[in-house]
C-alpha cells in the first residue's frame, strides 16, 4: 500500500540491549576498578604490616648533620645513641656496631631507654662490649629505665664496666683538641625529677654546652643558671612516632610535647630529636626508621 509519505513497510529494529544492560564497555571498566580497589584495599594493609614488622624496625639508618659555623674551629663528631630498648644481638645491633666503628666518633652520647626490662641489662652489656672504647662514652637514664626493675647502681656498674659514665643531674667536661666542652645529664622528666641547678652547681660556665635529656619537653622548661646557656640539646624518646605513616605520628608517649623528631630551633636552644633505635610495646615501626644521628660540630 502507498501512502503520502512513500511505501508502508515493517518498523526499524530496535535494539534493547543497552536499556537492559547499560554500555558494556563502561560497566566492565567499572568493575575492573572496583576490583582494583579492592584487591589494593586488601594488600597495601598487608604490605604495610609486613614493612612495619618485618623490614623497617631492621633497617638502621645514619643521617648526618652539621652544626655550628660552616669551617669555623675543630669539629667534634657526636654519635647519638638513643632508645635501644636492647633485648639481644640481632641484626639490627650488628647494624650499629658496624656503622659505630666505621664512624669514627669523637663522643659517643646514649640518650636514655637502652633497656626497657631487667632482662635486657646482659645484652646492653654484650652490646657495649662491642662498641669502641676511644670516644669518650657518656649515658643518661629514660623513662624505661625507672619502669623495669633494674636497679641504678647494677645499671652504673655496666656502665661503668665499658667507660661509660652516666649522668643522672651532672656535668662533667670535655677536653676536645684543647677546646673544652660542657656535657650536661639531666634527669628523665617523667619519671624522675631534672635539675639544672644541682647539675651546674659550682661548675664554671663555658661556651660550649651540651645538654642532654632523654624526653624533648625538656626543653621547654629548661631553665639554666645564669651564664651556663645550653648550646645544644639532644633528645630521643618519640621514636619519631613509631607508627607514622606518611610522617604523621598517630601516638607519641608522655614527655614529648610537641616535639616528633629532627630538629627544632624555635623558641629556645636548638634540639635534635633522634627517632631512636629500638621499639617499645610492639616490635613495629611505620614511617619512623631507627636512626643513629652523627652530627658534626665545628666548635
């Protein structure tokens, strides 16, 4: 039959499939990543526990640092040694006697929780038998060393034992190519009770000073006595967070303020905050490797 428009004939097909299945290249993208989120959902927790148990709590890192004017009068090398937390000789300790030997160090500063149970004191003194005896080797005590059950004087006698001398509110000096040095040991803020006072008592002010104190909000109530200024203040205890993912500390421990880790010299002395070596509580370091901090100061 014709009619105006021309010959009558069956209606154009029309295709159903993309109103009943929406556009199939499409949906399989979609769900390629969905799959992809998932399966990554899945394994960088994985990963992330793995690198956190396994990989970084055993990597010792050195990280070098100036300090003082560039070329100006002798260096003096500072190995600092902070929060071993030590349980025994594995690999992460070899780490850090071979690097310990290979450094070179004129002073060599342990900055509080070499132990964190009674248990560990035999291996502190495995450990510092293999350290080198030349520098000049001083300890100060953590917050750990309060809270395990060691007794200070069977502590001071390992100390002791490998030329060690522990500062608990002392100072003593230190005769570097004829330039002297003042070395302060403070008392742990938290468990015990500093006293710059008593550690600077009847002592002469000089002008180099180094002051170390295991918990960096120290230093925010640091009060010296008149003319003995702190040059330098070394500090561990945050272990850079321990779980810091992306450099973002989750928890840090009583003591810190706001203090995480490296350098601060707003507000007061300069600080450096080693992340320290060991762990506490859990055997675990996110984003917050073991450090051993060398720095080098032209004094």
């Amino acid at each position: 039959m014709r009619t105006a428009r021309g010959i009558a004939g069956p209606p154009p097909a029309v295709d159903t499939r993309r109103t009943l299945t929406g556009d199939p290249p499409q949906r399989m993208h979609r769900r390629r990543l969905l799959g992809a989120a998932g399966l990554a959902a899945a394994v960088v927790p994985f990963g992330a526990a793995i690198d956190g148990v396994c990989i970084t709590p055993r990597r010792l890192v050195t990280s070098d640092h100036a300090f003082g004017p560039a070329g100006a009068g002798k260096r003096l090398r500072i190995l600092q040694v902070s929060d071993l937390h030590v349980h025994g000789i594995g690999p992460l300790e070899q780490q850090l006697i071979e690097q310990v030997h290979g450094l070179h160090a004129d002073l060599i500063v342990l900055t509080g929780d070499a132990i964190d149970r009674a248990a560990g004191l035999p291996a502190l003194d495995t450990l510092l038998a293999e350290f080198p005896t030349s520098p000049r080797r001083i300890a100060i005590l953590g917050n750990w060393e309060y809270r395990c059950g060691v007794g200070l004087s069977d502590l001071e006698r390992t100390y002791e034992r490998h030329g060690v001398e522990l500062l608990v509110n002392r100072s003593v000096e230190f005769d570097h190519q004829g330039r002297v040095i003042r070395i302060t040991g403070l008392d742990d803020i938290v468990e015990g009770r500093p006293d710059t006072a008593a550690a600077l008592a009847d002592v002469r002010p000089l002008d180099d000073h180094l002051v170390l104190a295991h918990c960096p909000i120290t230093r925010d109530s640091l009060r010296m006595p008149p003319g003995h200024l702190a040059s330098l203040v070394l500090s561990g205890h945050t272990h850079g967070g321990q779980v810091a993912p992306f450099g973002m500390a989750t928890i840090l421990p009583r003591g810190c303020g706001r203090y995480v880790a490296g350098w601060y010299r707003d507000g007061g002395p300069p600080m450096y905050v080693s992340r320290g070596i060991g762990t506490s509580l859990l055997p675990i370091r996110i984003g917050a490797t073991p450090e051993l901090v060398v720095i080098d100061w032209r004094v």
